[in-house]
C-alpha cells in the first residue's frame, strides 16, 4: 500500500493505492502529492500508465482550498503529459 496523508502526523485524512504483488514489484516510482492526491508508475507492459488516486474537496470547502486542489491536479496531469511525450 503506498499511501499519500497530512505531514503533521495526524490519520485523518489521506489516499492511498493498493497494488498486487505482482504490479508492486514492477512499481518505477511513486509520488504522494499532498494529503489528497496520490500518483504511482508501474513498469509497461503492453502501454505507459500512470495511476492517480484524488479525493477532491466537497462542494462546502473553500473555493481557496477547491481552487489549490484542482491547480495541484492539473500540475501533476501535466507532469503525466509531458513524461509520456517525453517517452515516446
């Protein structure tokens, strides 16, 4: 399980992914974003794949706290784009 949480040290938020052991042992690189976004790169099989796991803020949060999620989101998205053009 490889796992994304607040750096304050208290569980009460966070994501995570749970791998198989076979796609565990083919892991390139993991990346916990923040509390909120995890990314993970198993090796290729057959295509490039990256995993993200996001647990967005609900409609009641603050639009500053909604707003740095999705820019966050779209940072990591990009990062994904641009590994995969990189790549090919």
């Amino acid at each position: 399980m490889y796992l994304s949480c607040r750096e304050d040290g208290l569980h009460r938020s966070g994501v995570a992914i749970v791998l198989d052991k076979v796609t565990n042992k083919s892991l390139m690189e993991w990346e916990p974003v923040n509390n909120r976004i995890i990314r993970v790169r198993p090796y290729p099989k057959y295509t490039k794949t990256s995993t993200l796991q996001c647990y967005a803020p609900t409609d009641d949060s603050l639009e500053e706290n909604k707003d740095e999620f999705y820019s966050q989101l779209q940072n990591v998205l990009s990062s994904v784009q641009s590994l995969i053009s990189t790549l090919s």
